[in-house]
C-alpha cells in the first residue's frame, strides 16, 4: 500500500483552447491542468455518465438485474420529436422489451438518447422524476455544480455540469463499478442490428492506440464539442475533460496532445518505502540512547521529470523523545519538497519498542541533568 501524495491545485497552466478543461492524475487525484474547472456548463451528453451511475448503483443495491427488461414508452421515442430529431439514438420502438445491459450498452456506445429515458422511466417512473434523483445525487456525492433536469443532456437553460463534476463522477464509475466499466471500452454494439451502420463508439480516442477506454462524448450546438476521457499506460491511469470545442476533429487532437502531455510530463516515483529507517530520534530516559523513524507505507508522489533531481527530504520532530515508546507510535514528519509544486508532509513512526531506563539509569540521568544546572550557573 502506498502512501501517494494528492495535489488539488493544477501543477501547470498548460494553453488549451478548450472552453473548460482538466487533467487529473486518476491514482492521487493530482491536477495537472485545470482551465474553468467550476463553471456550470452545458454537458451534452457527457452527462449521461449520471444517468448510468444511477443504473449501476440500482445495480449494485440489487433494485434492477442486468437481465431486467424494460418497455420503452412512446415518450421515450418521440420526446424530441421522433428518432430522426433525436440525435444520438438506439432506433428503439414501443414494442421493444430491452434487457438493462443492452440499454447500457446502448447509452455507452451509441450515445441512445432514448436508452436513457428507457433507463429513467424503468427506475423512477418518469425521466423529471429521475432527474431530480440524479441532483439529489450529484449533490451526496460532492459534485455542487450540477444539475440534471433530463437524462440525456438534451438542450435546457438548467442543465449543467461542471469540469470537476465530470472528473469527480469518471474517477467514481471507474474506482467503484470495474464490472461496468469494461463497457466503455466497447468499440461497436449493433443492437438488433437495427440499423447496421448505427454500431460505433462515438469515443474517437479508442481506436488511437494511446491506452483510452473509455468514457464519454457530448455535442450540442451550445456545448460545443467535449469529451470526458480515461486513458491507461503501464500503471499509470489519467482522466482528461474538455467542452466547448469547434469541431469532432478539433475535440480528437486536443484530447489526444492532452493525454499524451500528461503521460510524457509526469511520473509516479517512490520516494521511500514502508518500514525502511530514513532518520533516528534522540530518546529521553529510555533503555536505548534513539530510535529509528520510518514511514508504515510507501511514499510515492507524482513529479514532473524534469523535477525529480532536485526533490529534497527533512525530518522534524520534538525531541528527545521521551520513554516508553511503542513501534508504530508517531513521532516525526518527513518534509518533502519539489520545486514548482511545494512541500509535502507524510507521518514517520518508531520501528521499535523503547522501554523506560531503568531506576539507576534514570538517576544517572537526572544528576548529570542538576550538574550540567549547577556548572553553568558557575560559569555565568
């Protein structure tokens, strides 16, 4: 288990041209590029990643079973108008009976709007019903700037979620939901092969070869485009979000340059391992004259590699320490410090078990203490 030192403020002001933009480091959480990051934006329908958190967490409580079929309503067809008006679509019908994992698949790969009303009727009744859930949501799980008023990010003037939101929310679907998460990295579902060119992940990152799996795209003519996305190499994963670009292609390039900066920048190292002695503290009436001091975990940190050469380390403590001390105990801080990111404080306990001194070392020490008093008060 590793002790890994999380950043909340951006490492670098990277330019991008995106509206709003992050990049998070998905293991410590550190940010490593933030543009815009509270603003209330319109999602699109990257704010379909709500509407499945919802469908995983009934999942996980048992409430629904991926073999579950739902109806699919003639609002759920035709609340914009009909397929043809409604952008993004799993081309589904009202005699259709869909299981709960086709409908995923459909919201995940095929952007379904009306997969995601099918989802919020089958849980909540009707989708205004599920969308106050999904705020009600949003707001226990830390995400104050958003709010749902659908469950499609279909245009409205109170629909909206932020950056952070939408990291927040990716970083939970891929830590609490791995079984789902497979989903995401689906390159084409043909769902009854209804529509045989209706197949393809809107994701472009995934046929790019640069470790992306998943999560979601989003277009409105008031969003822009935008994108949420997740990126895995070696152990390393990161979470990149951007809205408000010009163009499919414009939001695909500056995707890509993203993930790849926050892969070639940064890296994770391990500084000092659990249980090793990195200093020693001078002990006050104990059986031994100090004790040693170590982390009870690794401490890795995300650096620049341009940085990792000039990392340096202190240790503070109050000392001596006094007598008896358990192994385990608390004693010290380890400072590390990393130019262009600041100091970093992490826990040092005793390796050992000190015992008091015996009663003749004890006064051994207390008479050395009164001469060391009575010698400088003559010398003064």
């Amino acid at each position: 288990m590793a002790a890994v030192m999380a950043i909340a403020s951006p490492v670098y002001a990277l330019e991008t041209t995106a509206r709003a933009a992050m990049v998070v480091d998905y293991d410590t959480g550190t940010v490593l590029l933030a543009k815009n990051v509270d603003e209330p934006l319109p999602p699109a329908s990257m704010s379909k990643l709500m509407t499945l958190n919802m469908v995983f967490e009934a999942l996980e409580s048992g409430q629904i079973l991926l073999s579950d079929k739902f109806s699919v309503s003639d609002y759920a067809v035709n609340f914009c108008g009909g397929p043809a008006n409604c952008g993004s679509s799993m081309f589904l019908d009202t005699r259709d009976r869909v299981t709960v994992e086709d409908l995923i698949k459909g919201v995940i790969v095929l952007s379904g709007n009306d997969a995601s009303v099918v989802l919020a009727e089958g849980l909540a009744g009707s989708e205004a019903e599920f969308s106050l859930r999904m705020t009600e949501r949003a707001r226990e799980l830390g995400m104050l700037n958003s709010t749902f008023t659908n469950a499609t990010g279909w245009p409205d003037p109170e629909h909206r979620m932020s950056a952070r939101d939408l990291v927040l929310l990716s970083r939970r679907l891929i830590k609490q939901f791995p079984q789902y998460y497979q989903y995401f990295a689906m390159t084409e579902f043909a769902f009854d092969n209804r529509v045989p060119s209706n197949r393809f992940n809107r994701n472009p990152l995934l046929n790019l070869d640069i470790g992306a799996d998943g999560l979601k795209t989003g277009h409105t003519d008031e969003a822009g485009y935008g994108i949420v996305a997740s990126a895995v190499r070696g152990e390393r994963r990161v979470i990149i979000m951007i809205t408000g670009m010009d163009s499919a292609a414009a939001r695909e390039s500056e995707a890509e340059r993203l993930i790849s900066w926050a892969f070639r920048e940064f890296k994770v190292a391990t500084l000092f391992t659990e249980n090793t002695q990195v200093a020693a503290a001078d002990v006050w009436l104990g059986e031994t004259a100090n004790v040693g001091l170590a982390p009870l975990e690794d401490i890795s940190m995300l650096m620049p590699y341009r940085n990792i050469a000039d990392v340096t380390a202190s240790v503070i403590f109050d000392g001596p320490v006094a007598a008896p001390i358990v192994a385990g105990e608390m004693l010290a801080e380890l400072v590390v410090e990393i130019p262009d990111m600041g100091a970093f404080r992490f826990p040092l306990a005793a390796t050992e078990d000190v015992a008091a001194a015996g009663f003749t070392s004890r006064f051994t020490a207390a008479f050395n203490i009164l001469k060391d008093r009575i010698l400088n008060k003559e010398t003064q």
